[in-house]
C-alpha cells in the first residue's frame, strides 16, 4: 500500500499504487516507475518463430549448413559463432517474408509453386485436422496467419502456426483471446526456393 504524507509526486510517497505505480526514494525525492505487467502466455507469433529457430537447428545438426564458407566468414568477421551466424541470416530472412536457408547463401532458388487453396473441413470428426489445405505437397514448409482486416498483409508477427513436412495438417483452434470474425491465411514454403505461395484469406467467425 501506497502511504502519501503529501502530493503523490512529492518527496514522502513510497510504494506501490494499483500494481502499476512504483515509488522510491531517491537522493532528489520520490520518482514514480511503471512495474510491467508480466506475460502470463507465450506469445503466439514468438511460438510460431521459435518452429522456424526449432528447423535452422535440425539443419544445422543434420547437414551442418553453418559451417559453409558464407557462414564462417561471416561469423569469423562478427567473432560469433558459425551457428549464431547462420540463425543471424534464418531470422533476418523470416522479418523479410523469405523462407530460412536451406542451402548455402548463394544457391537460392526463389521459384514459386501454384496458388494454395484454404477451407475448412466441416466434416472433419473431433480432434482431427479441420483445415483442408489444397494442394497438399508433402516437402512444403506451412505458416498460418490471422488477420484482423481483409486488407492486412500475412507476416512474421502474426504468424500463429507453423510447422514442417514432418507434421500433419492442421487442426486450428481460434487463437486465445480473440473474439469475433478474423480472417486467417496460409503460407506454403518450398524447400527448394525462399517464396511463399499465399493461400485465399478464409473468414473465420467465432
């Protein structure tokens, strides 16, 4: 509790008001601080980023893609380590709407494949995946992206999904806490190029 002997700004106030406020005593008087509110969720766009770090580690450990020469010499001139180098170029690239490398830096093939169809599946049973995704190409890459406008454009903040060839379609839950219609869309990466395909934009009402 707060306890005030004069003004809130003056030099007595000491404490916290609403758990929010911060008073402390310092050599000129009390100053108020604003205590942040602790995150109680992961977010979901740093979840789906953390699957895009989660793939730049499975290359790394299986084909060991940081040790390439663009890598090391770009790590040598940083004086980080070849893998901090090679998540530098993963991340740099998600920011820019461009799949992680796959391959070295100077073989990229940034074709594009044909337009995804997104739909849901109404009659999908419970618990199974209610997303139908059209075509289905085993050796894609897949983001989801819920967006609060028609006109908004699908990106890394919010990307909500993300997974790789490995994993099944998709059985999507409304992202927690949005209430209302939202428009969600797909990205499907190609292994061998950097592109995206965008999907449609489904409206999804909840």
């Amino acid at each position: 509790m707060v306890k005030v002997t004069a003004p809130l700004m003056s030099h007595f106030a000491a404490g916290t008001l609403g758990s929010t406020l911060q008073y402390r005593r310092g050599p000129g008087g009390s100053i108020a601080l604003t205590r942040p509110t602790p995150r109680k969720t992961t977010p979901l766009a740093l979840r789906a980023n953390a699957v895009i770090v989660q793939q730049a580690w499975m290359l790394m450990r299986d084909y060991h893609i940081q040790n390439s020469p663009s890598y090391a010499d770009f790590a040598k001139l940083q004086s980080i380590s070849n893998e901090s180098a090679y998540l530098h170029f993963c991340l740099a690239r998600w920011r820019r709407w461009a799949m992680i490398p796959f391959e070295y830096p100077d073989s990229f093939d940034d074709s594009t494949c044909n337009e995804t169809a997104l739909a849901f599946d109404l009659g999908a049973p419970a618990s199974t995946p209610n997303i139908a995704i059209n075509p289905w190409i085993p050796d894609d890459f897949l983001t989801l992206h819920v967006l609060f406008s028609v006109s908004e454009t699908a990106g890394p903040k919010n990307c909500v999904y993300a997974h790789n060839f490995l994993d099944p379609q998709v059985l999507l839950n409304p992202p927690h806490g949005i209430t209302g219609a939202f428009y969600l869309q797909a990205a499907s990466w190609k292994l061998s190029g950097s592109n995206p395909t965008l999907s449609n934009k489904l409206l999804v009402t909840v």
